[in-house]
C-alpha cells in the first residue's frame, strides 16, 4: 500500500513567552533542542564535569551521564531528560491549544498545529535510551494535559540518514518522471545532507512505477558515505551574519564555500559510481538538505550563520553553483533541488519512518544542536 505525504509548514520556532513559568526563554528551541539540555547541565558542574565533550559540558555529555555505572550521574540524567520532555509537552499543547504563536502568523500557518495525530522526535538527542526515556516522558506529561490521543514515537532516522532520505522523497515526483524517461523500472536516487560537522550521501533504490523505495535488508539505503565539513573550527568567524567582513574573512569564506562544494560533487560522483557498480541507472535529478530557508529557485534565503556567504543576499545560488561544480568534474546534465534540513528529517521519518498504517497529522521536532522539523499529513489514500 502506497504511503503519501504532504508538507504543512515548517515545525522550528514559536514564541513560548509565559507558557512555561519557570524558563524566561521566548522560543521553543531555548527550552526543547540539545543545546537546551547541555545548558541545563551546566547548572549540575560538579555532576556532569566528568562527562564533558570535548572540554565542554554539552548535551551529550548527559547521554555519556545515562550511559554510566555513576549512579548519581545516571539518576542526573533522567531528572534533566524530564524537564526537557516537559518543555516539550508545554510546547505541544500550546500549540495544540491555539497559544504560544508568534503574532504574525497566519490562520492556515496556526491550524496546521492543531489534532496533531503524531509527534516524531528526532535529532541527535533522540537516539539510543536517551530518546526512549525522553519519548517515554513526553507521553506521561501529554497524558497530564489529556492529549492522551497524540501517539509519540521516537524517530526512526535520528541522524545523517533523515536529511539525505528526506531530500530524495522531496522530488520524488522529478525522479519517478526521469525512470520514465529512460523506460527502467527501478532507478538509484541520490540525495546530500549539509551539516555543520559533516556532509553525507545517501544512495537508495526508488521502485519508480509504484513510488516506493525499496528497503535493503533493514535500510532504505544501498549506499552511504560522509566526510567532515571543511574548517569546521573557523566557521565561528562567521556567527553573526550581520556585520561586515574585512576583505580577508570575505576571501577565506568564499575559499570555505568553494571547498564545500566541491566535497559535495566529489559525494555525488562516488554515489553515481555506486549505482554503476550494482547495475542501477542514477537519476540525475538530487536532492540536497540545508540548513536554513530555501527557495524554489535555488537560494538558500537566511539562517545560514556557519556557512559563509551561502545566502540569497550573498548573491549566490546554491543549487546553480553546485551544478556548475559537478560539470568542472565532468557531470553534466544534473539539476539540484534544495530542501531545509529539519523539513528533510521530517518527511523522512513521516514517509518511511512511522509504523504501519498509522496515517493523519504528525508534527517532526529534531532536538539537536539546534530544533528543526515540520508539520505535515501523510495518508495511504
């Protein structure tokens, strides 16, 4: 039975202003995201210093915390995995409620958050018995609120996997048209996830006359591949997109965009590779997921803080840029579609992700280094 979603809206960010009485934070990301959880395990030093990432108290170190034979630690843990699953109960009914919206919101963008059917809880916090005891939490406290009809799960793709398979089901229809064109069946879809640590491909099979990718054994990948992000630890040049650069950080930027996408069209080249090897056609049409607004045209519009001159007002259109890369290495005929990254993660996990039949409204928060996601419908009609 074939599944079909639709995307809503975007699921990021709401202003959360005196929903939740003891966190003076406005929006939802400052109270639901991983960077809300190592925060509030920053006000537990003595406990959680033994568990630092990287010299720094993170929240992961609250995972490494749960996953200790320290009692006092593990117990931490699980209190502050509590307060964070209630900030998201707060935010849920809020918005389930008709509260907690930014003031310029339309009607459509709020009524797209009520009878939610699903929450989906993703990002890098919802892996492994983290999100278990998270998604476990978020139920009780939902239960509270007698929104016991919303059923939670814990994300079936937690990490690079969501990003690329979400950016391939996004143009679906593009690849569905291009197996037509070159009369095969069964055609190889490629989609990239851009990230701060690293960029991953993803090589899957797309049946194209019923629209279904196929699993292979327990994934829905043939292939996958990551490298890091280029100058991961000078991207902070570039935090505060709004003032100006001197001539050498513009110069240095420019150098970190350009090794970018090269990375990325030497992925896309190792992933045709693939399919030729396993004798599957690749569809030249991929899907990239980004971080920040995209528009259909090409552009990254904002929200790109850690990638230098990445945006529209930069001038510089990702998806052409990026096919002009893949002809200096000798692929011609590509075309890139871009798709936000926590929109990518949510279609993944609303398209192939949740159980069975389970279909109606679901809402994808990825709490990871920051809160992205979307709202959407998915049906087998």
């Amino acid at each position: 039975m074939n599944r079909y979603l639709k995307v809503l809206g975007d699921g990021q960010i709401w202003d959360l202003e005196g929903i939740a009485p003891d966190a003076p934070q406005k929006t939802f990301e400052d109270l639901f995201s991983g960077r809300a959880l190592g925060r509030m395990a920053q006000e537990e030093i003595k406990i959680f210093a033994a568990f630092k990432e990287k010299g720094r108290i993170t929240g992961f170190s609250v995972t490494k915390a749960l996953l200790s034979s320290n009692k006092e630690a593990k117990d931490a843990a699980r209190v502050l995995l509590a307060r964070l699953a209630k900030n998201a109960a707060l935010g849920i009914e809020a918005l389930n409620k008709g509260k907690g919206f930014k003031k310029n919101w339309s009607g459509q963008k709020k009524a797209y958050w009520k009878n939610l059917d699903y929450i989906i809880i993703g990002g890098g916090v919802s892996e492994g018995l983290t999100g278990k005891i998270l998604v476990g939490s978020i139920k009780k406290y939902l239960s509270r609120a007698r929104l016991f009809d919303i059923k939670v799960f814990q994300a079936k793709f937690p990490g690079k996997e969501a990003g690329f398979l979400g950016a391939a089901i996004n143009i679906i229809k593009e690849i569905r048209n291009e197996a037509e064109t070159k009369a095969v069946k069964v055609i190889a879809a490629i989609g990239l996830d851009l990230g701060r640590d690293e960029i991953g491909v993803g090589l899957s099979a797309l049946n194209a006359d019923s629209g279904k990718f196929l699993k292979q054994g327990n994934n829905y990948w043939l292939f996958k591949y990551s490298v890091k992000t280029p100058y991961k630890t000078y991207l902070k040049k570039f935090l505060d997109s709004r003032r100006d650069y001197t001539s050498s950080e513009r110069k240095f930027g420019k150098h970190i965009r350009s090794t970018i996408l090269k990375r990325m069209s030497d992925l896309v080249a190792r992933a045709e590779n693939k399919s030729q090897k396993i004798g599957l056609v690749c569809a030249r049409n991929v899907g990239v997921a980004v971080p920040g607004a995209t528009s259909p045209d090409g552009y990254i519009v904002n929200s790109t803080d850690y990638l230098p001159f990445f945006r529209k007002q930069d001038g510089f259109n990702f998806a052409g840029k990026l096919e002009e890369s893949l002809i200096k290495t000798g692929h011609r005929g590509w075309r890139i579609h871009l798709i936000n990254d926590g929109i990518a993660a949510g279609v993944a996990n609303g398209y192939l992700g949740l159980p069975g039949k389970e279909e109606g409204k679901f809402a994808f928060l990825g709490a990871g280094s920051g809160l992205g996601g979307c709202v959407g419908e998915v049906n087998t009609r």
